[in-house]
C-alpha cells in the first residue's frame, strides 16, 4: 500500500534561479547505511536516466553503529562517485559515530569531496560553485570567492540562522525524515523542531536571496515505519 510504501523513492524536480549555465544536483540525505530502505542501485540508475550532474550528501551517509567497512556505504559511495562528483557533509550519526575521526577519509577514500568544515570552489557545467559544509558542532564555515554559494547543512532547523549569517544563494538539508508520517502535507514530527516541524520537505524560500531544499531522506530512523512518507531525492536543476 502506497501509504505505508517505504521503499519506492520519490524524485522531486525543482528548477532554480536565472542563467544560462545549468547544473543538476541531487540532494542524497539520511542514507543511514545499512538501514536504507530503498534500493540503491535502483537510484543510481536513476541518477544516470535524470542526466544529473552532481550529488550532494548533506549528513547522515551512515548510522552512528555502522561498521564503515560492512555498511554497504563504501559500494554505493564508490559507485555514484564513478557517474559524477560528489560533495559530502556530516551529520548527527557521522559525529556521534564509533569512528568518528575516520568518517573524512573514509569518504574521500571512496571518491568524495568531505566539504565539512570547509568552503570548496568548483566549476560544474561551465558554472562556479562554492560548495560549503555544516558541521555539528563548529558552525559554518565562511564563503570565500566567486560562485554560487551552497550550503550543504544536514539541520534544516539552523537554515534561518545560517542565511542571516552566510548568505548562501542555496542550502541543502535533510534530518527531518518528512516528520515521519505526513498527514494533508504535513509532517507530524521531526528530531530538533518536535511536533508539526517546519521543515521537512522541499522547497523553502527562507530569506530574500536564500532557497532552502530539504529531502525527507532515504533511509530508516528509529521509528520502524513511515506513513505517507516515501523516500524523497529532490533533484534541483540550478540556472547560473
Ligand atoms: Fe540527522
């Protein structure tokens, strides 16, 4: 039943900002390896068929008792990193992990960009992005340069804040599992912002110059299911 559905991914599209360049990003958050609960080579395919140009891990890759070399994180890591770059920032599960002070290499070791912490300058598609890393409990860091300015940042609760503060043109967040159980468009309860969360899905223009995109995640919390909830990957299309 489609209510109860917690494995069939939902794409969701949006088109952002003015330009001629175009940079497709997929936003990948609360994989929670192993305890995804969609088929993750089903949406590696998708990456490719939606032609998308960069992924974003805001947080939450793995579980905070995962085994980095068992999880299954390496494998699907290894291969989205072979289709496009990928750009990773912790969550609360990689800073309260067992191996906390590995997470970075293991990411980088499978290919990916580990932007926690730090501001990134790329060029993807003929545009230039700065691409920055919340982390959980050093703040942000600055936007130094030219560019777009992204902010992978897994708290969506904290985007307020942020957009006063840094001015990113996008941030991208997870962490709120759609509120778990989604009643008329809502989410009923998220960690961090508690019953009827703001943020839980989608797009928020949060600031005049600041859009917010929040995935309700992919993969299980500690609640055992999700209602009216399915796995969520926005894939925002960026007109630079
Ligand atoms: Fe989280």
């Amino acid at each position: 039943m489609r209510l109860f559905e917690n494995k069939r991914v939902e794409y969701e599209e949006f088109s952002l900002g003015r330009g001629q360049c175009s940079v497709r990003a997929a936003l990948l958050c609360d994989l929670h390896f192993p305890r995804q609960c969609a088929d993750v080579s089903a949406i590696l395919k998708e990456m490719e068929c939606r032609d998308v140009d960069v992924a974003f891990i805001a947080g939450d890759l793995v579980w905070r008792r995962a085994d980095l070399g068992s999880c299954g994180a390496r494998e699907f890591l290894g291969e989205l990193c072979s289709l496009m770059p990928v750009f990773f920032s912790e969550g609360n599960h990689e800073a309260r992990h067992k191996d906390a002070d590995k997470i970075s290499d293991f990411v980088r070791s499978c290919g990916a960009h580990d932007v926690t912490g730090v501001c990134v300058p790329v060029r993807i598609g003929g545009a230039d992005l700065l691409i920055a890393g919340d982390t959980e409990k050093r703040g942000s860091p600055r936007f130094k340069g030219a560019g777009v300015k992204i902010l992978l940042a897994h708290h969506p609760e904290r985007a307020v804040s942020h957009a006063k503060i840094l001015c990113p043109d996008y941030i991208f967040s997870g962490h709120a599992h759609g509120g778990q159980f989604r009643i008329f468009g809502r989410g009923v309860y998220a960690p961090d912002q508690g019953l009827f969360p703001k943020y839980t899905s989608g797009l928020y223009p949060i600031a005049e110059g600041t859009d917010l995109i929040v995935s309700r995640g992919i993969g299980r919390s500690r609640f055992p299911f999700r209602f009216n909830d399915p796995p969520h990957i926005p894939i925002v299309t960026v007109l630079v």
